[in-house]
C-alpha cells in the first residue's frame, strides 16, 4: 500500500505560501489615513508605505483602531482614494496593516 504524502510535511516549518495575485513594489512615503463610516472623529492617520501592487498596499503606523473590513480614504503623493483594510499585525509598538483597493476608487 502507497500512502501519499501531505504536501505540508514536505515544506519547513518557516516556509509560507505567497499567495499575493499581483506583485509588490517597494513604495516609500508618507500616505495619511483617514476613516469611513465611522463615529471616530479622528485625525487622519500619518502612516508609512512600504510596498504597493495593482490591487493594494501595506503600510506601518501607530494606530492600533484599524481591523479587518474598515474603510478608508488615503492620500499620498502619487496615488489617492479608498482602500479597506484586510489585515492588521500588532507587534510590539510596531502597527503594520495590508489594504485593498475599492474598485474604481483609487486614481494614480
């Protein structure tokens, strides 16, 4: 009897899956933040992009109120409009977050 073997057991432990459908470019500026259909009366939100494809872009900054689903306009030099939030990873101090474009809402 030839049993298959999990695909799992055949990569390492630290080994993760890309599972991105557009490539990043590494994108470096200040991009501020600013919530959708929300309560919060806030300041926009001074972040820093770290890369950025065709569909969306991921940026670092200190604010611990972004989650899943949110809705927010952005503005940076070269691209401006609504994106919403996908993921958010707190580690430490550090805040890092991954957007995805709303369609037809971003212009360049």
């Amino acid at each position: 009897m030839h049993l298959k073997q999990s695909p799992l057991v055949e990569r390492p432990p630290d080994h993760k899956e890309e599972r991105r459908r557009n490539p990043r470019r590494e994108v470096q500026g200040v991009i501020f933040l600013k919530f959708l259909k929300s309560d919060l009366r806030s300041a926009p939100i001074r972040a820093f992009l770290i890369d950025m494809s065709a569909s969306g872009f991921r940026a670092s900054h200190t604010s611990k109120e972004l989650c899943s689903g949110q809705e927010v306009a952005f503005c940076h030099d070269a691209v401006k409009g609504m994106a919403r939030v996908v993921w958010t990873r707190i580690v430490g101090q550090s805040v890092e977050s991954g957007f995805l474009f709303c369609q037809g809402k971003h212009k360049e």
